[in-house]
C-alpha cells in the first residue's frame, strides 16, 4: 500500500495537488477538512460539534477527527491501493494514535510530503479561494492568521515526528500546479523504485 500525508499551512494546496495524485497511482484522498464541512452542511451531531471551531480557524477535537479517519480506513482498506491523508495529522496526539491504528491494521505511513509555501503567498492564495468558493473561514483575515499560527505552533512540529522516522520529504509548494505536481510525483516514484 501507498499510503501518503499531504502536510502544510492552510492555502499550501493539498487540497489541489491531491485529486491528481491520487488519479495517477490510483488512491483514495481523505481530507479531514471536506469531510467535517459536509457534516457541517448536513447538519449531523459531529458536523454541529466542528461548525464552532472552524468557523474560528481552530483545531476540531483530536477524538472527533481520529473517529472519522479510524472509519473511513475501515471502510475503504480493502478497495483502494492507499490512501492520501489531506489535512490528517495535525496535532501530536493524533498522529499517535493514527499510528496505532494504522499498526492494527498492519499497513503504515510510506511517507509524508511538505508542501513548503512562502507567508504572503498562503494569505493571498487562501483570500482569492474565499472569494472564490465562499469558505468563510477564507474570507476573514483574523481567521486565515489564526489557522496559520495554530499550524505553525501545534501542526508544523509534527514534521519532527514523521523526520524521526525517515519518512519526511519537503518540496517546494511555490510556482505552479503542475510544477508541484512533477515535483511531488518525483519523491513517490524515488520511493516506489526503492
Ligand atoms: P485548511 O488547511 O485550508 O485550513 P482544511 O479543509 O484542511 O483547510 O481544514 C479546515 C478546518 O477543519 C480547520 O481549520 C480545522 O478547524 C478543521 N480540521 C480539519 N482537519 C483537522 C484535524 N486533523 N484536526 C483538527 N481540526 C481539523
């Protein structure tokens, strides 16, 4: 299995390069972040529990993420070739018991990809999504920096945990969509070749 964490700052566009990383090795993409938004706009009980922290830019918690990655691995293990965690880990505890999870079911992370993108860069990318797409934890500044500084202090050391276990590749998320793409699909195809 091929098993991949899309990681960086709000706006780094994992979002983006994941629909086309998963077509090309045949994944399945789980973005922690879409599937709490259609909760959210279905009105479900853990969809109402989320709604007051994203609408502030905070961190949903751990436990109601963790259940939604923990079912979704159940549900899709046997139909895909692996997955693309979007947005999944984002605090220390989780990536814990994802690994705990990920063990009992004997497969693993195979590696997780940094997309590293520049401060102004991200604010102006995530300000053109919000008036784009109508997210509105994108059209606030207060929010957009919050959710930037929550990553910088609580998501961003994760780095350090997959690094110690010899599974982290950063890259460059600066330039355009296809440019990262090639960039990203370069560090799976080393990894595939090994
Ligand atoms: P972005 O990366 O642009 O902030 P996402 O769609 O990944 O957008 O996440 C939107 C919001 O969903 C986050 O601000 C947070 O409130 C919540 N969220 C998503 N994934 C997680 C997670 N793994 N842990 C806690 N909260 C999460």
């Amino acid at each position: 299995m091929l098993n991949i964490v899309l990681f960086g700052p709000p706006g780094a566009g994992k979002g983006t390069q994941s629909q086309i990383v998963m077509n090309r090795y045949n994944l399945m993409h789980l973005s922690t972040g879409d599937i709490l938004r259609n909760a959210m706009d279905r009105k479900t009980p853990r969809g109402i529990q989320a709604k007051k922290y994203m609408s502030r830019g905070e961190l949903v918690p751990d436990e109601l993420v963790i259940g939604i990655i923990g079912r979704r691995l159940d549900e899709y293990l046997n139909k895909t070739n692996g997955f693309i965690f979007d947005g999944f880990p984002r605090t220390t505890l989780q990536a814990k018991e994802f690994d705990i999870i990920l063990a009992q079911k004997q497969i693993s992370i195979t590696l997780m990809i940094e997309l590293e993108v520049d401060h102004d860069e991200l604010i102006s990318r995530l300000m053109k999504r919000g008036q784009l797409c109508g997210r509105s934890d994108d059209q606030d500044i207060d929010v957009i920096n919050n959710r930037i500084n929550i990553y910088n202090q609580s998501t961003r050391p994760l780095m350090e945990y997959y690094k110690a276990q010899g599974k982290y590749v950063g890259i460059n998320g600066m330039g355009d969509v296809d440019e990262i793409y090639q960039r990203i699909c370069s560090v799976i195809d080393k990894e595939i070749q090994k």
